[in-house]
C-alpha cells in the first residue's frame, strides 16, 4: 500500500466517522415535543385512583400499583416495566402538582 492510497483510505473513515458523530449529536434535535404536550396523562386513572381521593388513599394505591407491576415481580410480562414507569410518572407528578399549589397558596398568604 502506497501512501497516498492509505491516506486517502484514512481520510474517507475520517469522515464517515465525522459525519456519523454529527448524526448522533442531533437525535435529541428530532424530539418531538408537541407530541408530549399535546397528550396529558390523567394520573388519577393511572393510580386508579377517584379525583376527590385524599392523599393517604392515592399514597396507598402507588404502593400496591408499585408492588403489583414492579419488573421483578411479573418477570413473564415486557409491559410491566412501562406499566411501573407510567405508574411512578404519575404519583412523581401528581405530588409535584401538590406542591406547587400548595407553594402558590402559601406565597398568596404572605
């Protein structure tokens, strides 16, 4: 092999590579956030839970919805680690909501 051959070999991985690391640098580009934002989640329905339900029964539901689909336990189900995630996402957000309102209310009292 010649150096110019080698060189020009060199030279077209190179950029093979290049353009591949540009193409990975990008994919959180191609996120689509409408699709998020334009299907909310009722976390009531996912905790199974009624929408008057005080805390303690919405608390209660997450850990027996928890226990009931962790990934250890139903080992023969593939749906059951989304299923456990859904279920997290939604005591996680149904708690952040929480605090915000009660954050903006504490904030309007003083």
């Amino acid at each position: 092999m010649m150096w110019d051959e080698w060189g020009n070999e060199f030279g077209q991985e190179y950029e093979e590579e290049q353009q591949q690391q540009e193409e990975e640098d990008d994919s959180y580009l191609k996120f689509d956030f409408l699709s998020v934002l334009s299907k909310p989640k009722d976390y009531y329905r996912i905790l199974e839970v009624d929408y008057d339900a005080t805390e303690e029964v919405i608390r209660s539901n997450f850990i027996r919805l928890a226990l009931k689909w962790h990934p250890d336990k139903q080992k023969d189900q593939d749906s059951a680690t989304s299923k456990f995630q859904e279920i997290n996402e939604a005591y996680q957000g149904w708690f952040f909501f929480i605090a915000v309102i009660i954050y903006l209310i504490l904030k309007a009292i003083s």
